[in-house]
C-alpha cells in the first residue's frame, strides 16, 4: 500500500503538515485518495501561510493541535470541493449509467485567475468545462475558436436540452451568443423564487414598541427611529442600529423603482432598458437615505464596514441589535435570533407603489455551465453525456441530492425532500450533495409541482416568503451577452462610471449636497462616456429579444 503510487504525495503532503513521529503518518496513506491530497496539498501551499505555524510553534502548540485547530478551518473550501466529488452519489451514478469514465480536475479558486491565463494562452483546455464560474462570457468571447459552437449536437445529440429551449425560449436567449450561435449550455433552477431580497424586520421588537410593520416609507422611517429611540432590545443601552449592510444595498431603494439584480445599474421600464444613477427616482432615493443617516437611523459605518464587520451585527453575540435588513430569508444571516424576525411584504414609495427586486419569470436562469471544447476529440459522447443532466429527475438530483439520500421519490410519482441531519441546515445540505445553482440542469415547470418542499426550511421557506411581494416584481435588465468589441470597451467605460456614480452616492448619503451637485454630476458622467455605455447596454439588449 505504501508503494501503490502514492508515496511521494504522502511524503509531501506529511512534511508540510509537520506530522513527523505521529500516529497520523500511518493513518493517512491508507484513508486518502492520492488525487485528492495533490489537490489539498496545493490549496495548502497558496493559502495558508507558512509563518502561521511558526507562530503556533511559539505559543507551544504541537502538530496535531496545529492541524486541527488551525489548518482544518482555513480548509473548509477545499474540503467542500473535495467532498462533493466523493460524494456525490448522482455523479457516480451517471458515469455508471453513461459508460462515460469522467477525470475530474478540479481547480482551487485561489490561483485560478493564474491557471486560466495560461490555459487561454496555451490553447490546453480539457475536453469539458462544467460550471460558470471557470469561464466569464468575456473568456469564451475574445476565446470562440476553443469552444465548440454546440447547435448541431444539440440538434442531433441532445434531446433533453432541445426540448427544454422548446418549452423555455428564455434558456436558448441566454445562451445565445452575439454572433448567433450557443457555445455554452444553459440552466434553469427548480423551485426557484420570483422575488429577490425581502424586506426583513425585528418582529419582537414591533411587538414589544406596539407598532406594525411599515408598509410606506414613511412608515420605515417612524419605525427606524422607535427602534433607535426606545431600547426595544431592552438591555438599557442605546446599541439599536435600525438599518444596517456592507454599503447602500440597492434592495433599500427598491420602493423608488431601484431593482437592479444584475449590479449593472440597468433597470426596465416601459420595456425599455433605463441607466437608473441618473433617474429622479434615485435622486429622491439618496434624499430619503441621506434623511436617515443624518438622524441615526442608518449604521453610521454603512460604507467603511465590510462583510465580517456587518455579519457579527446581524448575529451580536449577546442580545439582537440590528432592526431593518434586506435579505434571502431571516435565518441566512441573523442567526440564533433569527426567530425574532420575519419577512414582510415591500414598503411602497412616495408614488404608492410597491416594487420587488427579481424576475417575474422566476430567479432560475444561468448560462456557461457547461461547454465542450475543440480539444475534445470525442464531441458528440460529450454532448451525449452532458444531455442527461437535462432530464427532470437528473435535474433535481443535481440540484438537491442523489434520490435515496437526500429525496424521496414517492409511488403516486411525487419527490419529498428529506430532513437534513440533526444540526445541519436545509440549504448546507444541498449544498453538500449536490452541484446545487451550477452545472447544467433543467426541471420543466410541470414537473416542479411532483416536487414536495418543506414550507418551514430551505427552498421552501423561500417560496413561502415570496408571496409577499411576487405580484409586485418587475422586469429586470436581462442577462445580455456583449460581444467581442464590446468587452473591449466595457472595463474602462464601467470602472470609470461605476466608481464615480459609487463615490457619489456615499458622500450624498453621509453628507448631503445632492440637490446642489446635481448637475455636475450628470455632466461628469457624460463625460465619462455614459453615452457609449448606454449604447453598448442598449444593442446587447435588442440582441437579446431578438433571439428567436
């Protein structure tokens, strides 16, 4: 066994372990995959420092405390990857069924940037790339001539998909490139929200103050500053922060019309795309945000704290301070007081209606998540292979888990998702055994209704606060493709407007003038050239509807 190929990883992996002389050294080659260390071995040298165990030397901390105290948190990444390939009882069964033998190679997000350089550069790319997260649509667009244009294998290989465009036109617009042609595959989530964020808010301390939820801005407002003035946490202190984030959340200015999902500052209305920094609906917006923070009711770290700072807010160890937030659902970020809050609908605006970030057509809708490249010599097994994620009962268990161990399938023809194990969430469950949001999959909306959702936990939950404000969703800026004179000019014309528009609406937030400075500031962006970005933004929209 000590000679089996896997000596040399096992020696190196035990040296920079400093596991010399312990019980460990015997334990390790027969209980890890050699693979598997090479890739933990190189996660270790790019993101752990060296000088820590020095350090823990020091303090007197020996090796396997190092290791467990140490090295095993600052692993949690790469333990996660590792184990999704083990264990993730559907791949396994797909290689099995499809007589396709799959070599993973699976990349560490840390030095990837580096690792895509000198993939693209070389022209070496394996013979399928799964998630859209490895390639940008930037990658695969100043890159064409390394990915296979994929109509023809759809026509002729992959039936699943073919029928999915069918039935969901929106999964061929997104995968269609400027040039008309799919290079990528495409996904569509199951049981999936329409809405985004929801507005979040302290129940116990409406209840212990005597108020409702607000329902207007004005309403918030009246609410925010109870929540600052009134000690409703009840410790004595004036610790309440009734509004906080990492920055203006977008999401807070959803009831002036702001519900952009995409952070492309693009919004639609009337059909037509519309750049909302120069609207006077977000003019008025930073007025009202500006009215808050200047009386206390917004955290007054809002754009200097970052997301550690503002997570240990939400979860304050010792008793809830925080009032008002925009989120997923109460329990991903407030944790164990996440019980004292609850989701409500949106707060209507000055003009008395309500809008709710999202997409009328359900948040469910990705591309890039697989493409098969021209050094695959093989493409139509690939497309072949790479069909079968498309299936309904594929798609659920690529996106939940392997059927039998996180889903039940039941003889009327139903699916029941199981109760996670004791201690672990619903979401991180998912998370676990399954690809989850990436890889390519597709759940026709037929086929959702077999499926049985926990209405207290996970996608269940979501759905159930989604009725709050699904009717009040608006249309978003869709997910455009640019070509490749586009994203040439994109970089400079975005970080140039982007930044200006950001560094201005922090200081009209914290400090006010926007009345005054208005103007100036339209001009600057003009300028800047916001006329050649709305150019840009506006043709890769028509691109879009005019897919067929």
């Amino acid at each position: 066994m000590f000679f089996s190929g896997g000596l040399i990883p096992t020696f190196l992996t035990i040296r920079d372990f400093h596991l010399y002389n312990t019980f460990l050294v015997m334990v390790l080659p027969f209980s890890v995959v050699v693979f598997d260390m090479i890739v933990a071995r190189t996660f270790f040298q790019t993101s752990i420092p060296g000088d820590l165990w020095e350090a823990a030397q020091i303090d007197g901390c020996g090796n396997l405390r190092y290791f467990v105290l140490i090295v095993l948190p600052l692993s949690k990444a790469i333990i996660a990857v590792l184990g999704l390939w083990i264990a993730n009882q559907w791949l396994k069964d797909l290689e099995k069924d499809s007589n396709v033998k799959i070599e993973w190679q699976v990349m560490s997000s840390n030095d990837w940037g580096e690792q895509k350089s000198i993939m693209l550069a070389s022209g070496t790319l394996p013979d399928i790339i799964l998630g859209d997260q490895v390639f940008s649509d930037s990658d695969i667009v100043n890159n064409l001539s390394y990915f296979r244009p994929l109509d023809e294998y759809i026509d002729s290989y992959m039936p699943n998909l073919k029928a999915a465009m069918e039935e969901t036109p929106d999964m061929k617009k997104i995968s269609t490139f400027p040039d008309g042609k799919i290079y990528s595959m495409p996904t569509r989530l199951p049981s999936r929200p329409k809405s985004r964020n929801q507005p979040v808010i302290n129940k116990a301390w409406l209840d212990k103050l005597g108020l409702k939820a607000p329902t207007t801005t004005e309403e918030l407002y009246q609410v925010l500053k109870a929540f600052r003035e009134k000690d409703p946490n009840g410790n004595g202190k004036k610790d309440e922060i009734p509004y906080t984030e990492t920055g203006l959340n977008v999401d807070f200015l959803n009831p002036f019309g702001i519900t952009d999902i995409n952070a492309s500052s693009m919004i639609v209305q009337d059909g037509k795309p519309v750049f909302y920094p120069t609207t006077d609906a977000y003019k008025e917006a930073l007025i009202y945000t500006n009215k808050l923070y200047s009386e206390g009711l917004i955290d007054q770290e809002l754009f200097t704290q970052d997301n550690t700072m503002t997570s240990a807010k939400w979860q304050n160890a010792d008793i809830p301070i925080v009032g008002f937030s925009n989120q997923w659902t109460p329990d991903a970020v407030f944790g164990k007081w996440s019980d004292q809050y609850e989701a409500i609908a949106p707060i209507a605006g000055p003009d008395g209606k309500r809008y709710q970030p999202g997409d009328p057509g359900g948040m469910n809708l990705a591309r890039n998540e697989l493409l098969i490249t021209t050094s695959c010599t093989v493409p139509e097994v690939a497309a072949r292979w790479a069909d079968q994620f498309y299936s309904n009962e594929a798609s659920i268990q690529n996106f939940w888990g392997a059927i039998g161990t996180v889903i039940k399938k039941n003889d009327d023809g139903t699916y029941t998702l199981m109760d996670p194990p004791a201690g672990t969430s619903a979401d991180a469950w998912y998370w676990d055994q399954s690809l989850r949001d990436f890889g390519p999959k597709y759940v026709s909306p037929s086929f959702e209704e077999k499926i049985k959702l926990n209405p207290k936990a996970g996608d269940g939950l979501k759905l159930q606060i989604d009725q709050l404000g699904s009717a009040d969703v608006t249309t978003p800026y869709p997910k455009v493709m640019y070509n490749a004179e586009e994203f040439q000019e994109l970089p400079t014309l975005t970080t140039d407007i982007d930044g200006y528009v950001a560094t201005m609406r922090a200081q009209w937030v914290t400090k006010g003038g926007i009345e005054q400075g208005w103007d100036a500031y339209i001009k600057k962006l003009n300028d800047m050239g916001l006329e050649q970005l709305l150019t840009i933004r506006n043709n890769a929209f028509e691109r879009y509807m005019n897919v067929k």
